[in-house]
C-alpha cells in the first residue's frame, strides 16, 4: 500500500508553517460543510422523488460516541507550549468527538449518495466504476423498459452493481 508522507517531515517544518497550518484545517470544513449539507439534502430528495427506498442515513456513517478509545483524563497531549490548549476538554470534545467523525462521516455519506444518482442515471461501465459499489442498486433508469435494457452492451446490461437480476 502507497503512503503519503509527513510524520517524517512534520519535525523539520518550520514553526511558522505549523502555526499558519493548523487553522487551516478548520477553514475547508467551515466554507465546505454547509454547502455540502445542502447538496446532500439535495441530492437525498432527489433520490426519493424517483423512488430511492432503503437509503442509509447519515447516522450510519457516524461512528458510536462509544468507539472513541480516550475519556478526558487519559487523552495524549501535545509537549508544545503554544499548544496548550489540547489539555482542554472541550478540545478533545470539538476535535475528536465531533470534527473528525461528523465531517468525515458527511462527506462519505454525500460521496454514498452520489454513487447511487451515478448508477442509477449512467449503468455504464468504466476503468473506476467498481469503486461504486458501496451505491449499489436493484435497477438502474435504463434497466426500467425492457426496449432500451436490449440497447445496452451485455457488461452493462447485465452487471450487478445497477442490475440485480442479470439480463432482466
């Protein structure tokens, strides 16, 4: 498996790098979620005035308050001065309890929903469609009229990520 590498570039950064790079962590999440909130109510109506049903929701994607491995007392901090502020609970409470799981959890959770409007709308195979079959449906919006089903090329006809029964 590739890596990306930085644990063993982050020590030789300059601190004013790091000082400058830190907020910006926050800044993508505030300019992005609210938008992406609405996109996913968007595209989630979408789905069901076309007759989407067991649609997983949003809390599916969020792990169990439970999972998290650290209570408050025994949370690893950060030996930097200026970063004092990670002995703070509601640091821990922010980052780890809500800033992690909740936006990773929305955004795969958009990237869910767009992979069924992508199989539904467009059954056609290509290099990366595999990695859509988290979006998996019964049928796609070609496979409804038997007329243009016959139009599609065997591999898209008959592929079970938009087509549950092969050759319906």
């Amino acid at each position: 498996m590739e890596r990306v590498r930085i644990g063993c570039n982050y020590e030789k950064r300059p601190f004013w790098k790091m000082l400058l790079g830190v907020p910006l962590i926050y800044l993508p999440i505030l300019t992005t979620v609210p938008f992406v909130i609405v996109g996913v109510l968007l595209v989630r109506t979408h789905l069901k005035y076309v007759g989407g049903m067991q649609i997983k929701s949003y809390g599916e994607f969020v792990p169990e308050w439970v999972s998290h491995r650290y209570r408050n007392s025994e949370q690893p901090t950060i030996n930097v001065p200026w970063y004092h502020v990670a002995h703070y609970r509601i640091f821990w409470v922010f980052n780890c309890k809500l800033y992690c799981p909740l936006s990773v959890a929305l955004f795969c959770y958009m990237s869910y929903l767009v992979k069924i409007v992508e199989n539904w709308w467009c059954p056609f195979t290509h290099g990366r469609k595999h990695e859509y079959r988290e979006g998996a449906i019964d049928h796609s919006f070609w496979h409804v009229d038997p007329a243009e089903t016959a139009k599609l090329h065997p591999d898209d006809r008959n592929n079970p990520l938009w087509n549950e029964k092969e050759g319906r």
